[in-house]
C-alpha cells in the first residue's frame, strides 16, 4: 500500500517543473512548424490509380466523398479481340466541413488513390468553399511526404521477390542461351579445323605419291 497523499505530491512536483520552465512560443505563420510525417491534415488523389470502384465513397461514414463517372469503349487490342468498356472519372470532391478525418477512404482504396498529406492551410471564409475538386485534391498529393524506409531487418516486399525471381529466371534464360551459341560455334569451328586438316593430309599423301611415281 502507498504512502497517503504520494499522488498529490507527484503531481504537484510535476506542475512545479513546468512552472520553472521557460515557455516557448512558435511565431506562426513566420515560423512554420514541423509536423509529422503521419499528420492528418488533408486527402490528396492520385487521379491515375482511380478505378472509380465507389468504395471509399460507400465506406465514408460522413457521405462527404463526391463521384461521378461514365463509361468509355475501349477498342480491342488485338485485330478480332473484343471491345471492352471503362469507367473515367469525371468528379471527386471532397466536402472537408463534414470529413471527420477518420481516414476509411484511404484504408479501403484498393489501388493507392488517396494519400494523407500534412497540409492544413486550407481554411476559408465561407464553409461551402471547404468542398475541394480533383484539381486541388491533386495539388495537394505532390504535399505527401515520402514512405518511411524499410527496417533493415524486415522482409522484403513480396512485389519485389516476384520481381527479382522473374528478373533472376530471364538472366538465366539469357545466359544458357548464350552458353548454347557458344558451343554452337565451337563445334562448327572444330567442324572446319578437322576438315583443313583432312585435305591437308590428302594433299600431302597425293603430292608424295605422284614424286614417288614420277622418280621410278
């Protein structure tokens, strides 16, 4: 059991320390401050990777995500291949006077869309201007500060070890096929050198009988 009155002493110990310290104040906004780099402070697009699935807008819990689409026909790749359609993003729009910063859009995109960016000198005088388009979602995603490095010791990516095992499987393709030619080549030059070699020794053997004749 504690000494009586042991919590009252710590925290008055404390609240003397922080008496005793000097304070410090940031001359904002001449001094800007250094946030982290995980901050919330807004969503940018990567308008490129958007399929347009709709799964951010329907796992938004505040409905603060806008989209609209149509739909293009694709022209087959191949002459006799099938047309195929696609969606096109023609609107995304995120109202920030109802976003609660929860951060479900970004956790739920399937194909790395959405980004959390530090900025957060956004405000405006009138709360309908807080509703921001693609243009200004995608001015907002070169803000994204970069991932942080991988621990040494973590395992590499699985995107990577695919990607070096392909890379690694067409070196070794590469190199039995050179292997191959070279032999190849050596052969056909051995091919030739034992066929120099034969008339050579014809040759010979015909020039000394003809001496051998022509003496008798």
């Amino acid at each position: 059991m504690g000494i009586p009155g042991s919590g009252l002493a710590k925290g008055l110990a404390v609240t003397l320390r922080t008496m005793t310290r000097k304070s410090h104040t940031a001359q904002y906004p001449d001094a800007q401050p250094e946030l982290p780099p995980r901050t919330r402070g807004v969503i940018g697009l990567f308008e490129e990777n958007c399929t347009v699935c709709m799964l951010c807008a329907r796992e938004c819990p505040d409905w603060c995500i806008y989209i609209d689409s149509h739909k293009e026909t694709v022209p087959p790749a191949a002459p006799g291949g099938r047309e195929r359609s696609r969606n096109v993003l023609d609107r995304f729009a995120i109202d920030f006077a109802l976003c609660m910063y929860c951060g479900i859009c970004i956790e739920v995109c399937p194909f790395d869309a959405l980004f959390w960016s530090p900025e957060f000198e956004y405000a405006e005088e009138d709360i309908r201007d807080l509703t921001h388009e693609r243009d200004k979602l995608r001015e907002w995603m070169w803000t994204v500060p970069a991932p942080p490095a991988l621990d040494p010791r973590a395992e590499e990516p699985k995107e990577f070890a695919a990607a070096r095992k392909a890379a690694d499987k067409l070196a070794a393709a590469e190199a039995a096929q050179a292997a191959e030619a070279a032999q190849a080549e050596a052969e056909r030059g051995s091919a030739g050198t034992d066929g120099n070699e034969n008339g050579t020794e014809n040759g010979t053997e015909n020039g000394s009988e003809n001496g051998n004749g022509a003496a008798s």
